[in-house]
C-alpha cells in the first residue's frame, strides 16, 4: 500500500499569515504516460463531508479560493494557504488516488494562533 | 444539481449485517468510479471500496469478504452491503464519486453513522 504521511499534526497560523501542510508518499504517485502526480488535497470543517480543494497535485477545484494552492516535488507534496481566513480552520487531508487501496494522510488540524 | 444522498446506517449488533444506500441525482451512477469511505469517530478517512463505471470493484483488505459494493442503475443508486460487523467497523460512511477515472473525489455525500456495538 502508499502510505501518506502527513506533517505537522496539527498548525496554529495568524490571521493572514501562510500555512503550509506537508505530506509525503512512500512511493512514487506520477503516472508516467501523462506526467500527473496521483493526488489530491481536501478540507474537513466538524460534522461536514471533505471537500476537495486541489487535484492533481497541483490544480485547483473550481470555486476554490486562490489562496489555496498545491506543489509537488518527487514524493513530497505541500499544500499552502498564502493568507490564513477565519474560515480555513479545519482538518486538511492528502489523499493518493495512484492505485488501490486509495490512502489518505493522517490529517492536519489547522487552527488560528 | 449534482448530489449524494445516503441511508441505512443505524446501530447494529457484531456480526450483523447493514446494507448503506448512496441515492445519486444530477449525474449518473454507472458513468462513474464510486467510491466508499469511512470515518471513525475523531479518526481520519478510509477508503473503503471502490465501483468503476465497467462494473469491477476494489476492497480494503479490512473489509474484503465482508462487504459488497454495488449499483442499481435503473435507480441510479449505490450500495454497500455490509456483513460479519465487527465494533471496528463503526464510522459515518460517505459515498463519494470520483472526478474522472482513477481522479480525487469531487462530490460527497453528507454520510450515515454506523455503530456496531451490543
């Protein structure tokens, strides 16, 4: 199985301040016949379903804030929200959907300091 | 518009049976990869089982043997039928369908709890 490996655990950030998320694969996600890195970002907010934000690695999901952007380099993605809203506070997960089993990072609780 | 709606969750005794239902509308079923995914309480996701739109399945190894995903496409509907319930089965279950063949989920249901407990 990929295993995602997520860092940190948890993140408190400034109103307006950067966050950035890691996470990490423990084998290679890119599909060489099309150069796409197999994975995918989402927020969790309490008693609500995910919600995907990036593809792709990289490409963000329609009416999704361009505050929010995804990198990837070799197996180590990153997720970063240039400028942290009230509204951002949830549980961000990776999620590699190369093959199956699909594997999804442990999570990150993003808070404000 | 597009959305997932499930039902069938509930408390249910260990090694009990529970079939989940995903009730699909704005797009359709059989023209998807569909997907199961589980949250335990206060843990993180987990996929479950996947159906992809030529009508093959793919099981977690915790559940293979136990669970069967299915579709109803006159109905537009997705399963999980659930068998041999185990306490660690308990969690809210999603339905979720993929953007594209082998993509990232871009719709979820809003889930049904499951609780396997005497």
């Amino acid at each position: 199985d990929v295993v995602m490996t997520q860092s940190p655990n948890s993140l408190a950030v400034s109103l307006g301040e950067r966050a950035t998320i890691n996470c990490k694969s423990s084998q290679s996600v890119l599909y060489s016949s099309n150069d796409k890195n197999y994975l995918g970002w989402y927020q969790q907010k309490p008693g609500q379903p995910p919600k995907l934000l990036i593809y792709w690695a990289s490409t963000r999901e329609s009416g999704v804030p361009d505050r929010f952007s995804g990198s990837a380099s070799g197996t180590d993605f990153t997720l970063t929200i240039s400028s942290l809203q009230a509204e951002d506070v949830a549980v961000y997960y990776c999620q590699q959907y190369y093959r199956t089993p699909y594997t999804f990072g442990q999570g990150t609780k993003l808070e404000i300091k | 518009e597009v959305q997932l709606v499930e039902s069938g969750g509930g408390l249910i005794q260990p090694g009990g049976s529970l079939r989940l239902s995903c009730a699909a509308s704005g797009f359709i079923v059989s023209r998807n990869y569909m997907s199961w995914v589980r949250q335990a309480p206060g843990k993180g996701l987990e996929w479950v089982s996947l159906i992809y739109s030529g009508g093959g399945t793919y099981y977690a190894d915790s559940v293979e043997g136990r669970f069967t995903i299915s579709r109803d496409d006159s109905r537009n509907i997705l399963y999980l039928q659930m068998n041999s319930l185990r306490a660690e089965d308990t969690a809210v279950y999603y339905c979720a369908r993929e953007r594209g063949r082998w993509e990232a989920f871009d719709i979820w249901g809003q889930g049904t709890m499951v609780t396997v407990s005497s």
